[in-house]
C-alpha cells in the first residue's frame, strides 16, 4: 500500500482530513466525524520510515530539512489520483505523523456554500474583512470563494499570502498573485509589506498571526484596499477583541479608533449538519460595520456588539443563534 493508494481511497470514502501516526491504523474525518479507516481488506499501519520516505517527494527540500531538524512543518502537493492536499507533518511520542487535509479542485461559489448574499455588498468596499471561526470551520473554502467572485467579477490585482497555497486561482476578470510563507516569502509580516508595493487591488492575508501583520493589515485597509483575512475567534465580538488585545495598552485606543475605520465586516462560521442530512452545511454569522458598530469599536464597548448584530437584519446582520434557527432540522 502506497501514500497515493490510501489518499485515493479515503477521497472516494468521503474524507475531508485524513490522520496518518506511526504503528497506528489510519483515520479520517467524514462529514465532521471521526472514524477508523480500513484501506482494502487488512487494516493497514506505518512506520516512521515508511511515512517519511512517502512524504518526502512532496515537501521542498527546506521543509524537508525542517522536518529531520525536528520541526512541525506545513505545506501543500497534488496528486492526480486524488486531488490536493494541504499537510501538517509532526513529531509525537509515537513517532511521525501527519494530518492532511483534502482540497477541492474546484472552487465553490458564493451561492454553493450558501453565503448570505449581504456579502457581494462587502466585496465592493474597501477595507478590512474578517472570515473567522474555528479550526476546520470551511475559512479557507469561504475566503477561496470570496477570491473567486472578485476574479470572474472584477478587473483587479489580487494577491493572496499563504500557508501554504491551498485552492489554486487561474486568472479569469482579475490577475491573480498567489504567494506561500516559507516558500516564496519568509513571513506574513515581510510578503504583506511587499504587497503594499506590488500594486494589488485586494489582498489576502491567510492567518493574521501576530502584532506586525495584523498592524500592516489595518494599514492596507486604510489605504484603499480590500484586505481579507482570517481568525481562529467564534463570533465578531471576539474577533475585535483578539485583534485589539494583541497590542500594548498604551496603543490600544488608537488601535480602536483604526480598526473602527477600517473594519468593514466580519463573518464568523461553523459546520452543521441536520439531523435528516448526510452532509455539513456552512453557517455564518454576520457583523456589518455600521457607524453604530463602529462607535462600539472605538468605545471598547465589544460586550455590546453581540445586541447590535442582533437587532441589525436590517443591514443583512445576523447571530449564530438566529443562523441556526433559520435552517431545516
């Protein structure tokens, strides 16, 4: 059994993540669940050595060194048999593993993954746009069809920052620039800063990580850009909170006072999957930045975010609570 034969097989299963560990069988995630997977007849298992030798073709050779030198490492290769997959390759007590996760060829519209349809009126502004939620929630599939709209829908220059390329863009309306951190740039912080001189149009920031990317990114936003990006936060309250709360306190009013200006709106989702259903839905919910949320903003008054998007339909605002109760049982 070879690396291509179980990543095929698990494809053809349903699997949207599938979790390789020394001396153990395989498992995979299918419509959020986890199971135990039997490739053929016999129940397979790797060792260190056989996973490392598979999955040495498909890593840069500095990844590769990262890895023997006993780092985490992160990255992204295609098969033909089976598709693409972004990796997470680790060191445990049992050995190596890796955590893969499979990536659609081709990608979704908006209407496809339900998106509520006060998004199109977002992507005409410019300024900062937040898809949050935790991890393996559908941000990548949402900001990959956020990307796609603009690129079948606009003349513009878009620069994506990564790690690493997930969904692959070819150039449709717009001239797509896609960059991976490691790879083609040393971090978020450096490729964002030298996007800023790239002429773009709309840039995505994959991950705003730490204090000098998500300071360049409330930059970009302020100067006509469209900048979207994502967080690992549940709502949008939370979302204003981390950001602000990444800074020291004596910046941390100014910081309101420029992201109550920048801020456009903020999706934040989960995966649902009905009880009469085999499938996972994408659910979201949605902050619009209105100048009642915006004076919210810059007031520190985020505990009083949640009862503006509540009481804001009117705006195409919704909770998660009120997502949740418009969807069939």
């Amino acid at each position: 059994m070879n690396l291509e034969d179980v990543l095929q097989e698990a494809v053809m299963q349903g699997a949207s993540d599938i979790h390789l560990c020394s001396g153990q069988p395989p498992w995979v995630r299918v419509q959020g669940e986890l199971f135990k997977f039997r490739c053929g007849t016999i129940e397979t298992r790797f060792s260190s050595c056989w996973l490392t030798q598979a999955l040495a073709p498909y890593m840069a050779k500095n990844v590769h060194a990262h890895l023997l030198e006993g780092y985490e490492v992160d990255f992204s290769f295609a098969i033909s048999s089976a598709g693409r997959f972004r990796a997470n390759v680790f060191k445990s007590n049992l050995g190596i593993g890796t955590a893969l996760r499979h990536i659609r060829e081709a990608i979704p519209t908006l209407a496809e993954i339900s998106a509520p349809k006060v998004l199109l009126d977002l992507l005409k502004s410019t300024g900062l746009f937040l898809v949050t939620g935790p991890t393996g929630s559908g941000k990548s599939t949402t900001l990959a069809a956020l990307l796609h709209h603009l690129n079948q829908t606009t003349r513009q220059h878009i620069i994506t920052l990564e790690d690493p390329i997930e969904f692959l863009h070819t150039n449709h309306q717009s001239l797509m620039t896609q960059r991976e951190i490691g790879h083609h740039s040393k971090s978020f912080s450096y490729a964002l800063r030298a996007a800023l001189r790239e002429d773009p149009d709309v840039i995505l920031v994959g991950e705003l990580r730490d204090l000098e990317t998500i300071r360049l990114a409330l930059t970009a936003a302020e100067t006509g850009h469209l900048v979207l990006a994502s967080l690992h936060t549940r709502s949008a309250a939370a979302s204003v909170e981390r950001i602000v709360d990444v800074f020291d306190s004596a910046e941390k009013s100014l910081v309101r006072t420029q992201l109550s200006e920048a801020l456009i709106g903020v999706i934040s989702q989960t995966l649902y999957r009905p009880s009469k259903s085999d499938m996972q839905h994408a659910v979201f919910e949605v902050m619009v930045a209105t100048p009642a949320i915006r004076h919210l903003i810059r007031e520190g008054k985020t505990s009083q975010i949640q009862n503006a998007v509540q009481t804001g339909a009117a705006y195409g605002m919704q909770t998660m609570a009120q997502a949740m109760q418009a969807l069939p049982t």
